[in-house]
C-alpha cells in the first residue's frame, strides 16, 4: 500500500523549462566566485556555471571554470530554468584561434 503524503517533491532539474540549447561563441568574461561565464555568439549571454556542469578543453580533458579566458572559443550546451536564466550544462573550449 503506498500513501500520498501531498509534500510537494521537486527534482534537482525541475526548475529548467527548455531543451537543451547549443551555442557556439568567444567568451567575453570568466567570474569563476560568482560560477558565471559570458559569452558573445550574435549576442552576449550570460550563463550560471553550476558544478554539475561539465568543462572539458579541445582534448576532451576536465577543466575548471578558472582556466578559461577571454578570448577563447566555446561551444554551449544550456538550459533556461524559469526565471528565464541560462543554465549550463556542459562546455567544450577551444583556445585562442
């Protein structure tokens, strides 16, 4: 027998409201305290880097949100949640060209 409490419960991914989107652009701004990245493809967006996300380099190596820099070239994958913020998921950095 299973009882229904009526304790709303919420997953971890329940605040995001879109699919996945992709971008590709130069990075802007890196502030590694505050987890965010900006980045300018036909415009500047700004992303929430939360520490699920997953940052790899062009070698397909781990990185940190810290060793990137502006002027690098970026592919985004991202979420928006509901407040209409921008919520990476994942990065893949390709430095200077």
């Amino acid at each position: 027998i299973i009882f229904a409490s009526g304790v709303p419960v919420r997953c971890q991914d329940d605040s995001l409201v879109d699919d996945m989107k992709t971008i590709d652009g130069d990075v802007v701004s890196v502030n590694s305290p505050n987890s965010q990245i900006v980045v300018k493809a036909s415009e500047a967006m700004t992303f929430s880097v939360p520490s699920s996300a997953k940052i790899i380099n062009a070698d397909g190596f781990s990185i940190r949100l810290s060793d990137v820099s502006a002027g690098n070239y970026v592919t985004v994958d991202y979420r928006d949640d509901k407040s209409g913020n921008h919520i990476m998921k994942g990065m893949e950095v390709e430095y200077n060209r």
